[in-house]
C-alpha cells in the first residue's frame, strides 16, 4: 500500500514534467519562431510568435524584451512601453535593465516625450556608464528640450504680441464706432451750431437795429444832457454876471454918496475959516 502511494506520486511527478517541458518547448518554439520573423523584419508575425511564448509560459525578460522590440518597429509606441516595463521585473542584471531603460527612452523620443526619454536614457547610464550611445541618446534628448522650450517661449510671444496687436485692432474699432456714433451728434452739433450761428447772427443783426437804435436814443440823449448841462452853465453864469454887475452899480452909487459927503465936508470948512 505504502509502495503503491509513492507509486502515485511519482506518476505525477513526471507527468507535470512532462507538462511542463511540452508547454516549455512550446514556449521556447515560439520564441525561437518570433526572433526568425524579427530578423527577416516581419514584425507582426515576430509579434504574434512572442505573445505565444509568454502564453504559453515563457514569462522571462527575453520573451518580453523581444515582444517590445517588436511593438516598437510597428510603431506602437505604447505597447512598447509596456513590454519594456514588464521585462524590467524579470531582469537578471544590470545589463539587461539598462537595455530595456535605453529601449524605453527610444520609445520615449519617437512620442517626442523628451523629457522622459532623457529620464529613461539617464537611468540606462547609471546602470551602464560605459554606454556611448545612451550618453548620445541622453544629449540629444536634452537638445530636444531646449528647443521645445524655445520654440514654446517664441510662440508664446508670438500669441502676446498677436493677443496686444488683436487688442489695438478692437480698441480702434471701439474708437472708430465711437466716431462713427459721434458722427452724427457732431453733424447735429454742427447743424446746431449753424442754427444757433444763424439765429445768433439774426439776434445780432436785430440788436445792431434795437442797439443802433438805442445808441442813437443814448446819443439823442446824450446831446439832450449836454444842452441842459450847457443852458445850466450858461444861466448860472448869466446870474453871476447880473449879481456882479448890480455889485458894481451898488459899488459905484456907495462911491457917489461917499464924493458927495467929502466935497460938502470940504465945502463947509473952508467957510467956517
């Protein structure tokens, strides 16, 4: 009974070996099927053969490296990606994450995602410094940036200076309606202007007739004034010359009394003597 149970188990033993071989083979078949149609750059069917093999249980950097690869000549960027990502959890050494970070930088750049093909390159020479290509790789990713970044600053201004000019352009259209919307109020300014010109100039031409008028009256009067003025002076002064000349008359008969009395005076003394 005991025999027959290690028996059993050893039966089993061997069939899952059996299993796991067939499925290996399988796996290795297709992996050997998926690198013949990479070398002759057929892609698709390299790609179809790798993703048979990791099915099948070929779950190793090789099988998944290869099948980025593969992703990556049919310009499926993303896809890449993701099989470089993968491949990175079963690398054995240095070397093969460097490989699978130098591919991923590659992928990177194609999608003109500088920035992280420079991370991607970067890393790929921490791992290993010796490599030229991925030190090129990292420089011309840099590069890339720097013009992203200039090209950027340049449209940028361009937007700016596009953004002020388009502003201009609405601010004079803003003063052209303006004008345009004073336009008439200036011609019924202008009308206005004329009007009230015109019924200025009829007003100045009737006061020049009410104000001829009523400088000639002011003159009238005027002279008027100046002949009462003058008929004033003229009887005061002809007052004056009567009161005078009934002074001098006063004067002169005083004076004849005065002569009579001193020659009578004069008369008597010598008679007295």
């Amino acid at each position: 009974m005991v025999y027959s149970k290690k028996k059993y188990w050893a039966l089993i033993f061997i069939l899952l070996i059996n299993i796991f071989q067939a499925q290996t083979g399988a796996a290795r078949k297709y992996l050997l099927e998926g690198d013949k149609a990479y070398t002759t750059e057929s892609y698709q069917d390299a790609a179809a053969n790798y993703l048979r093999s990791i099915q099948e249980g070929e779950g190793s950097f090789k099988s998944n490296f290869n099948l980025g690869n593969a992703m990556y000549k049919l310009k499926k960027y993303d896809d890449a990606l993701l099989q470089y990502e993968k491949s990175l959890s079963f690398a054995t050494d240095n070397t093969e994450k460097a490989n699978a970070y130098f591919n991923m930088g590659d992928a990177y750049f194609q999608k003109r995602l500088y920035e992280k093909a420079a991370e991607s390159f970067k890393s790929a020479l921490k791992l290993n410094p010796n490599d030229e290509n991925a030190r090129y790789n990292y420089t011309l990713s840099k590069q890339k940036i720097e013009e992203k970044q200039q090209k950027q600053e340049e449209q940028n201004k361009k937007n700016n200076s596009e953004q002020e000019q388009n502003n201009g352009n609405k601010k004079d259209d803003l003063k052209k309606d303006k004008n345009n919307q004073a336009e008439p109020d200036n011609k019924n300014d202008e009308q206005g202007k004329t009007d009230a010109s015109s019924n200025e100039t009829k007003k100045n031409e009737d006061a020049d007739r009410n104000g001829n008028k009523s400088i000639k009256n002011q003159e009238k009067q005027s002279h008027t004034s100046n002949k009462s003025s003058q008929s004033d002076v003229y009887q005061k002064s002809y007052y004056e010359n009567i009161l005078k000349a009934m002074e001098e008359q006063e004067k002169r008969a005083h004076q004849k009394i005065i002569n009579k009395r001193t020659v009578r005076s004069k008369g008597q003394s010598n008679k007295d003597w």
